[in-house]
C-alpha cells in the first residue's frame, strides 16, 4: 500500500504520518510540502490514498483535485481543511474527492476516516454533516460563486489571493488570454467590475485564507 500526505507544515505531516502508520497496513509514505510537489508525485506514482491540505502554497488542494479530474487521474483523496466551510466541502466532493475532514477533529477521526475510503467509501465529518443538513434547503443558486465553473472558481480564488494574470497563467499552464476571458466571465457571473470586489467576497465568505 503507497499512500501520500501532502500539507505545507511538517508537524503536521508527521502525525499523520503516525496516524496513517497505525491505522493500515501501509508499506510507503510519500510527502509534498505543497500542491504542485503533490501534484506532480500524483502523476508519477500510483497511489491507494492521497491526503491533501486545502490551503498550500503554490496550488491549493482544490487546485490539485481539479488538475487530477481534468487528466482523469482516480486516486482516492481525503481533503483536509482548517475550517468546515460546507461551500469547500461541496466542491471538493464534486471534484471527485472521496472525504472531507476538519483539522480540529483530525486525530481523533482520521483513521476511521483513511479506513472508510481505503475500503471504496465515502467520509464526512459528522460536525460538517450537520452543517450541509441544516443548509440543504438553500438555493445555492443565489450564491454567486455557485455559478461558476470548476476552473473559473479556481481562477476566483487564485485572484482573491493576490495573483497575477501572469502568475495564475503560469500556475494553471494557461495562456494570459484564457486567465483574462475567466476574469471577465466571474465578473460578469457574479455582478462585479474589479478585481478588489472579487477580494473583498472571497474574504466575506472564507473562500481565501
């Protein structure tokens, strides 16, 4: 069994790799420190499970989940994230994750959480479930960003972090053009004229940390 962690921090890194060690059966554990390493070992390797931080350097976890969809990688993915925002959980889930947990509960839930998944489940905190239950019934049509595509999101989210065309183009492998017709269509989705209010909603709705 091969299994990837992949987060920024290396204490952090370490106990999960403590806890993955004594919940399977694992014989190698890869490490990236940030989502292109991770990103880059996925497409070289062949993995049973991949860990992923959301909030990386580089590319986020999201980022990466959207890369893999697009060169239809299947690797089991556990997203880890500082805060049970459900807007992220949907969207990791759409992307193809397999499990969604939150830091404050990590140790406690991850092995359960690693098992379920390695056994072709799928897993949610029992925290944020609670959240997306008592949330269900709201159009998430009427929030803006719902409106937007996998990758104009991911474009959203890179700008409301400070990047420029030029660094998201080179990110994402994209030409400068296509990083500018994504501009203009989130603005146009979302009612905004520039790029300071796509900062300000992002920030407004914990979609940046």
């Amino acid at each position: 069994m091969k299994i990837l962690i992949a987060d920024d921090h290396t204490v952090v890194r370490e106990g999960l790799k403590l806890i993955t060690e004594k919940a399977t059966l694992c014989s190698v554990i890869d490490e990236a420190v940030n989502g292109d390493e991770a990103l880059t070992k996925i497409m070289n390797n062949e993995y049973d499970l991949v860990i992923l931080d959301i909030s990386m350097p580089g590319k986020s976890g999201l980022d990466v989940l959207i890369e893999m969809k697009n060169k239809n990688i299947k690797i089991p993915v556990l997203i880890l994230s500082v805060h049970p925002q459900e807007q992220y959980a949907i969207r990791a889930f759409k992307l193809g994750a397999s499990g969604y947990l939150c830091k404050n509960s990590l140790y406690e839930e991850l092995a359960i959480a690693i098992n379920k998944i390695l056994a072709g489940g799928k897993y949610i905190s029992s925290a944020l479930a609670e959240i997306l239950i008592l949330n269900y019934d709201i159009d998430l049509n009427k929030v803006p960003h719902k409106k937007l595509s996998a990758r104009e999101f991911q474009v959203m989210c890179m700008i409301a972090r400070g990047k420029s065309v030029k660094d998201i183009a080179t990110d994402l492998f994209i030409s400068d053009k296509t990083v500018s017709t994504h501009r203009i269509r989130i603005l146009q989705k979302m009612g905004m004229k520039k790029n300071t209010d796509i900062i300000f909603y992002a920030i407004k709705n914990h979609l940046v940390e």
